[in-house]
C-alpha cells in the first residue's frame, strides 16, 4: 500500500472513532472502519456492522463475514487483497433483553455516514466497488435499486466510478432451507468472479 494513502486511511480511521454525525453511535460499542490494502482494484461495501463486528470493531467479522470469507474463497480472491467496509460505520440495534437486534438504517444515517465512505474510496480509487445489498447499492448510486434487476452488472456512476451490484451475505443466513443457501452462495461468488473481470 503506498504509504500516502495508509496515512490518509488511518488519519480518517482515526477521526472516525469520535464520529456523532448521527444519533447510532450512542447504542454502538465502537466504530467499525474498513481495512484491506489502499491499492485494491476491488472495494467491497456492506450495510453496516453487525453484533460481532461491533464488538471486534472490525468489518464482516460475524456469520455474514464467513459467508463472505466463503464466497471469496470459492471465486479465488483473497480477502487481504480487497478493501471491505460498510456504508454506516455504527451497528444499528434493538436491544432484546441480553440480545441486540439489527435494525437497517434510514436515508438519514446513510447519507450523514457518506461522508466517510467517500474518503475512503478517494483515498482507495478501486477499479471497482461490489455493493454488496439493497442498502449499499441504494447509497452508492444514489437510486432506488432493485435488485433482482442489476445484480452482476457494471454501472457507471456520475463520477466515473463502476459499481457492481450483489447480495449481501447475510442473505445467505436467511434462507429457509440447504438448497436455497446452496444456490444463493453460488450466486454470490459467481457476482464476485464477475467482479474480479471488470476490475482487471
């Protein structure tokens, strides 16, 4: 990574621990921050962290992240080698007794935790972002994406920037049955081999 653009990512890291630009970081444990190197020619971007990440404060950590971890695995891409992050950088919840329930952000917090997302794709310059769900998709191209739609296909935003759209792992989690999982598991990593010959 060159050391300009470790600086930068660690200096916005840095300001991003103290961040109260919306009201989430009241029930949150930390900030969650991306990682992974600054010149990776492929930027993956969730919803936000979940319970585990929370607390580990780190990004796609949880059962989501090993279902990620799964799917980059099964495509031929190491992890080390992209730069994964989310759109909001605090875990929205309901606490339930000893238990605290993810809750998605509004259009409020997304666009007041943008500004954060936006250093760190300037300081990274990917070839390409993979939004991973509906939340990410939604705030990265500034549409209402349905999914189903562009899923694996390459969209060129205003500022030149290409994202691609998939689903986010915790789908995966989410499935009634083996068959399902099995199927949207090969989906994903189909979306990420799709991902790896648009970045190239």
């Amino acid at each position: 990574m060159p050391s300009t653009t470790a600086s930068k990512l660690a200096r916005v890291a840095k300001e991003a621990k103290s961040c109260t630009r919306c009201p989430l970081y009241r029930n949150a444990t930390q900030t969650v921050f991306g990682e992974g190197p600054g010149n990776s020619r492929i930027m993956l971007v969730g919803e936000q962290p979940g319970d585990q990440e929370d607390l580990a404060g780190r990004p796609f950590v949880g059962p989501a992240g090993r279902e990620l971890d799964r799917a980059l695995a099964a495509a031929g891409l190491d992890r080390d080698k992209v730069y994964v992050t989310n759109v909001v950088k605090h875990f929205k919840n309901e606490p339930r007794g000893k238990r605290r329930l993810h809750k998605r952000p509004d259009r409020y917090e997304v666009e007041r935790c943008r500004w954060w997302l936006d250093q760190e794709i300037a300081a990274v310059q990917p070839q390409l972002i993979l939004a991973l769900g509906v939340t990410a998709a939604n705030a990265l191209t500034g549409k209402s994406i349905v999914l189903s739609r562009l899923r694996g296909r390459v969209l060129e935003l205003a500022d030149r920037r290409h994202v691609m759209v998939t689903s986010h792992p915790s789908a995966i989690l989410r499935m009634p049955d083996e068959l399902s999982r099995r199927r949207a598991r090969a989906a994903l990593v189909e979306d990420i081999k799709a991902a790896m010959k648009s970045a190239k």
